[in-house]
C-alpha cells in the first residue's frame, strides 16, 4: 500500500473510531486533555506503524491496542496531583466553594471506580471499557474479543454486579438483596 493510500486509509478510521477511542482513552486516564494528547500519540503510532499491520487483522481492534498501550505510558508517566488552579480561592463566594467541594467528591468516586476497574479480571474490564467507554454494542465486542454476544453480555452483566457491590462496600453502602442497587448504612 502505498504512502498516500495508507494516509487515506487511516484517515477513514480515524473518522469512523475517533469518538470511541476518545471515551477510551479518557476513561483510562481521566482527563480531556491527556486523552486528548493519547488519541494524538495513537493515530501518529497508527501511521507510524501502518505498514506493519496484518491486512487480515481488524484494523479497530488494532487501534484499540495501540490506545491502550499509549494510556498505560501516559498513566505511569504522570502523577496526580491538584495544580493551584483546582483550588479555590479564600475569597470567592460560597457557591463556587461547594461547587468544588463537589467536584472533589465527584473526583474521589472517580477514583475509587477506576481503582476497582483496575483491579477486575482483565478480560472483564477491557469488555466493560469496549463497551461503555469505547461505546461498542456486544456484537462488536464479540467480534473483537472473539466471544459469542451471549457470552458478552453475561461479563458485562458480572462486572457490573462485583463493580457495583465493591463500590458499594468502599462508600459506605449495602447492596439491596431485592434490587441490587446500594442502600446508605
């Protein structure tokens, strides 16, 4: 393939997968812009290595792959840390105050559902990202992971239910026997 028609090639999958590659990518490391900066670094990857990609290979699971490595560098390059600019000034009013106080709050659920994800089977949380972040339906999913749809939607239905009772444990909540949703203790 030539250079030109490999830059048009990756160009249609750019467009066709960005908006899933982007959820992915944000998902893994929780800011617009270092998954702004990794979609970047995937695509220039992609190019770079275009012509070592098998032609019988699923190109989107290709990209994925690369997505995937590049937040793992990205995740071990960097340390959290809260810049001046996220906190609040003394003097503004007490709206802006709470405002943050609840993005803090929001952050640190943020935190605890990413640490559980981490901590999942492989095979469950890459199902779990495909799906809600990398905004695959099961059919698709099963084609990239090999599995059938059935099989899918059961990992996704047991991530779900181990996500949620985990969560559930670290923030103060019961699981409900009869709904399934979590209660305040």
């Amino acid at each position: 393939m030539s250079g030109e028609d490999a830059g048009e090639a990756l160009s249609r999958l750019a467009v066709l997968h960005h908006g899933a590659l982007y959820g992915y990518c944000r998902r893994r490391l929780g800011r617009d812009a270092d998954a702004n900066d990794a979609l970047q670094e995937t695509f220039l990857r992609a190019h770079k290595y275009w012509g070592s990609l098998d032609q019988s290979r699923d190109a989107r699971k290709w990209l994925f792959g690369i997505a995937h490595n590049v937040c793992v560098e990205v995740a071990r390059s960097r340390a959290r840390h809260v810049t001046l600019e996220e906190l609040p000034e003394g003097g503004e009013a007490p709206s802006a105050t709470s405002e943050a106080l609840e993005r803090i709050a929001h952050e640190e659920r943020m935190v605890h559902i990413r640490r559980e994800l981490e901590r999942m089977p492989d095979k469950a949380r890459r199902i779990l990202e495909l799906r809600f972040f990398g905004q695959m339906d099961s059919k698709d999913i099963a084609a990239l992971e090999g599995m059938t749809e059935t099989s899918v939607r059961v990992t996704v239905h047991r991530a779900l239910e181990s996500l949620r009772e985990k969560l559930g444990r670290k923030l103060g909540q019961e699981p409900d026997e009869a709904t399934g949703s979590t209660r305040q203790t």
